[in-house]
C-alpha cells in the first residue's frame, strides 16, 4: 500500500527480529499507532502474543483485523467466488454501468474526465458519488461500489473482504503518492490518469484476497479506533510491549488517506475542494501532526508508557521532520522515563506526492529504533532510629 510511514521495508530490516525477541517476556503487544497494520500482522503471525492495534482511522483498524481478529486462515477462492463474483453480478445492474463503459481509459481526453465526473455525480453510490472521475474512473467507482453493497455480513470474512477493497484501492487510485490531491486532466496529468483509470479493480482484489486470506494470528487479538495517549494512559500495564511509530508530517494523515477512510466506513458526507475532502468533523486530527503540539503530546505518551512500567520499541527519522520534531530530541525527552538503547537503519520515507517520474515517491534516510525499558526504580529505605 502507498503509506508514508510504512513498516513494511524495515520489518526485514531488523525491526521485525527484535520485536519478536522482546514479545518473549511480554503478555501482549500493542500497536499505538497501527497505519497498515504490516506491524501487527507480523507480531500476530511470529509470536504467541495477542495484538491490540490502535489508530485514529477505521481503514487501519479493518487492515489490522483482517490478520489479527481470527486465528484460522480462509479459503481465498470460495471467498471470492461469494463475494468478487457477486459484485460483478452486481455492477453489471447498475443503471451506471453501461455509460460508464463508454469511457475507455487509453484514450481518455480533459473533456472525458469532466464527462465522467458529471457521469457519477448523479448517484447516491458512495464512492461514486465522491470519487468517480476523480480518483477513480467511472467504471472502477462503480466496481467499487459494487464490491462494498456485497460484502459478507459476519466476520471474519467482512473485514479480509473489506481490507483487501482497501488495499486494491491503492492500487489503482489516480493520485500521486497517496490520496490527498487526483490528477487533473491537463495534458500533463493525462498520461497518469489513463495509466490509473486502466487498473482493474476485480483483478485487483482477485490478487490481493488469497495475500490478506492466508495469513492468521497465533492468538486472537482486537483493533481499536482511539487515540494513542488516552490508551496509554488507561490501559497500557507492566507486561505490555508497545510499539510507538508516531506520525512524523506536519500535514494531518487523514488528508492523505481520506479515500481509504470512505471505503472503510461505507459512508462519507458531502466532499469538497479539489481534493474531494469530506467534511472537516469527519477528519480525524492527531496532535502529533500539529508543530505546536507535537513535541506535548511525546511527552505526554512517553509519559504515560514510562508511568505503565512497559516496555517500548519506538522508531522515527533520524532528519527534522515537519511536524518540528527530530529523532534526537526523542531520545532526550524517553531517557526521563526509560533506559534507552539506540539503533538506526536504512529505510525509505515517502515524499508525498511523488511520482516517480518528475519527483521520487520515496527517499532513503535513516530511522531511528529505540528500545525503551523501564528505568528501575530504586526503592527508598527508611531506618528508625532508637534511642539507647
């Protein structure tokens, strides 16, 4: 998945080996800041541990449960038979599905994409309506929409289902680096859009069902929609390893992934702007993306875990991040709570908005790992004098 933050490429790089190791004196572990759950997934999968993933986004909740909620792998083929095969059914009804066949993508013109944008504006579909002609062509917004009217009903076969659409989204999503900003149809932008709007949503999800459907937790775990302090503060305990990837923009990450958040939930109010943003109430906002709480609220969540007597693995860039934070300063303000040891590996950060082509959609820096352990405490001895 396009994500800015994501574990993926360091979970091979040694992050991945010293979680595990630490999982071995540890009754639970939790993900205070779970993105695509690739850190949960892979704890979930290589220790006995049942997983608490946390995130202020429901998309990241649905990643992390697809993996972390069940205990016994699905059959991917009769899945998609009950649920891919059935929204082709279903997409071929929609009284939009002809129209939005007209529109073929590799020979898609500025005067198509503002068609078809005026195409699915008359719809109450979702991600049609929202979506359609901007992120999506026509004929993948319909698709889309399809796939989530016949999602299966229980878990938890819902949410492999609903997290494998997420995923698929990302794949064919015509937006540069993640979802804050479409392409427009300049002549520019065309090639991009016609590349994107050429993606096949169905085939999409047909690949990437049995990667999701395959996997399973050695132990059942939950994924929770909440704010990384107020766990830390109320149900974080002396037996929990915690890991702590903050975010490190300035820039809110659900403007990046409102998208995602829409196919999530299956509802979305009136969007706006050319970004397509839905209302400013249904954004989730983190004080860690704001510069002038970014720095409080660290304190406040090392706080907290140092307080619960846990142990933590925490990574950030080692570079001045937007959000005004730097990797050293976190070790300064961790050390006041915990014993701190220090590694860094190569890694790769996204640049939000890159392209590949004119700009680089990722760069290779350095991350920061902190192993956090609890400072011990030592206990005071109080000798009563007598008198002789």
């Amino acid at each position: 998945m396009k994500y800015m933050g994501s574990k993926r490429w360091m979970l091979g790089n040694g992050l991945g080996r010293l979680l595990v190791e630490r999982a071995r004196t540890a009754h639970r572990f939790v993900d205070l800041f779970a993105g695509t759950a690739a850190v949960s997934w892979h704890v979930a999968e290589n220790t006995e541990l049942p997983v608490l993933a946390v995130d202020l986004q429901t998309y990241s909740a649905v990643m992390a449960r697809a993996v972390i909620g069940r205990t016994r792998k699905l059959v991917s083929e009769d899945l998609a038979v009950e649920w891919i095969k059935r929204a082709e059914e279903v997409r071929e009804q929609s009284p939009l599905w002809g129209r939005a066949m007209a529109y073929k993508p590799e020979n898609v013109k500025p005067a198509d994409v503002l068609s078809g944008r005026r195409l699915c504006d008359r719809t109450d579909s979702i991600v049609t309506r929202s979506y359609g002609g901007y992120y999506f062509s026509p004929q993948q917004a319909v698709t889309a929409d399809a796939l989530l009217e016949v999602l299966p009903a229980h878990e938890p076969k819902r949410s492999t289902c609903l997290a494998t659409l997420i995923w698929a989204t990302t794949r064919c999503v015509a937006s540069p680096g993640h979802t804050a900003q479409p392409f427009q149809p300049t002549e520019t932008a065309l090639p991009f859009i016609r590349e994107s709007w050429s993606k096949d949503l169905l085939a999409a999800c047909y690949e990437i069902l049995p990667l999701i459907a395959n996997r399973a937790a050695n132990c059942p775990g939950e994924a929770v929609v909440g704010d990384a302090i107020e766990i830390a503060s109320l149900e974080i305990g002396r037996e929990d390893l915690v890991f702590v990837d903050p975010p490190y923009s300035a820039a809110q990450y659900s403007r990046f992934y409102h998208v995602l958040e829409t196919v999530a939930r299956g509802s979305c109010g009136a969007v706006s702007g050319g970004g397509r943003y839905p209302p400013f109430e249904e954004r989730p906002r983190s004080r860690f993306s704001l510069v002038s709480e970014a720095p409080r609220a660290i304190r406040d969540l090392l706080e907290a875990l140092g307080t619960s007597g846990c142990t933590v693995v925490m990574t950030f860039p080692q570079h001045s991040c937007s959000n005004g934070m730097v990797g050293e300063e976190l070790i300064t303000i961790a050390r006041r709570w915990f014993e701190v040891d220090v590694t860094s590996v190569n890694t790769r950060h996204s640049t939000l908005g890159g392209n590949n082509t004119s700009r680089s959609a990722r760069r290779v820096g350095l991350e920061l790992i902190l192993s956090l352990s609890p400072r011990r405490r030592v206990a005071k001895r109080f000798v009563r004098n007598t008198a002789v």
